[in-house]
C-alpha cells in the first residue's frame, strides 16, 4: 500500500516540479476531497492506493466547489493559484491511474462534471490520430477556409486570383517586354539612337 502510495507521489513528480513533502500533501487534499465523492467500490480502491490513514479526515459530505480545493492545495503547498491548478490535475491524473481502469470509469461518473475536466490529460496525444492519412473534403463540403464555404464551388486553396485588366501589367506574363532599354526593339522613328530632344527644351551651350 505505501509503495503504490510513494509511486503516485513519483507519477506527480514527473508532471510537476516540487518538494516530495508538498506532493504528499496534495495527494491527500486530493484524496480527501474525492473520497465523499465515491462510491463504495470506488472509495476501496482509494484505501488501496493511498492507504486508510490519509482518508480519515475526509468530509463526511461531498463538495462540488473545486476553487476551494485549488485554494487549500496552494495553501498548504505555498504555490501560486495557477500552478495550484497543475498541482491539483497532476494529482488527480496521477491518483486515478493508480486506481486502475475500472474505478478510473467509475470516478468519472461519480465526480462533478466541473472535477471530471481535470481527468483529462492535456498533454496525452490520441493514438488513432498518429500517421493518419489527411482526411479528403470535397469542394464546398468543407467549413475551413481550405476546404471553401458551405455550398461553394470551388475551394479558397484551389482559386486563383483575376487576371486584371488585359493590357495591365497584373494581366500580363511579360509585364515589362518591350519597356525596358534591354527588351525594347525600338522603331524607326522612336529608336533610342535616333532620339532628339524635346522642342523648347534647354540645350547646352
């Protein structure tokens, strides 16, 4: 019993950096506060996994108010309100899959839908989802900007933007052919070599 009790204490250490003493008191705040909340079969798998002793002061009636318990948690663990949260979720993660998964299922129905939150893992990675193939979406089936509006015909990834205007340079292939002294052919009157300066202008004395 204390050796399941010391490697809950172990699972916490590697989800949350703290002294030994202050995970052993957040185990049995934790503790305490879930165990009004179990049922019978329930609450023994607790008494297995973390022993009689640290149940004995539990509340004899169950409390929803999770606020309190991450109170009590920074409290007795001089930790700030936000990582009272992780230290809280570290625990009950830690504890229900010290319980196993038949009273892991049964917490989940026992406790508040408020507490039930915690028991989800954030950082666990869904393993139908690793190497699956991207999932294909027809045109204007999608909801995504990817996959187009509802109803559209033709995908945002698969349009192209306008030509603009034919004889714009945004409509053309070869905007600057012909008007640059490299590209131009020039034109018999207009040549480069044969140009004159305009009428009026200054000329250089």
């Amino acid at each position: 019993m204390e050796s399941i009790r010391e490697s809950i204490v172990d699972s916490i250490a590697q989800r949350f950096e703290a002294d030994r003493q202050s995970l052993v008191r957040a185990l049995t705040e934790v503790a305490r506060r879930i165990a009004p909340h179990a049922g019978p079969a329930t609450r023994e798998a607790l008494v297995r996994s973390v022993g009689e002793a640290m149940l004995r002061d539990a509340p004899r009636e169950p409390d929803d108010d999770r606020q309190s318990l991450v109170d009590r948690v920074a409290q007795q663990c001089a930790v700030g309100g936000g990582a009272a949260i992780e230290l809280v979720q570290s625990t009950l993660l830690a504890l229900t899959r010290a319980l196993g998964p038949e009273a892991a299922q049964r917490l989940h129905r026992e406790l508040p839908p408020s507490w039930v939150e915690w028991l989800d893992d954030p950082h666990a990675v869904q393993g139908d989802r690793r190497g699956a193939a991207p999932r294909v979406v027809a045109a204007g089936e999608g909801t995504t900007l990817a996959t187009g509006r509802p109803g559209g015909a033709r995908p945002l990834a698969d349009a192209s933007a306008p030509a603009g205007h034919g004889e714009s340079i945004a409509g053309s292939d070869q905007p600057h052919a012909g008007r640059t002294l490299a590209t131009s052919q020039g034109t018999p009157d207009r040549a480069v070599a044969s140009g004159r300066p305009p009428r009026g202008g200054r000329e250089d004395r």
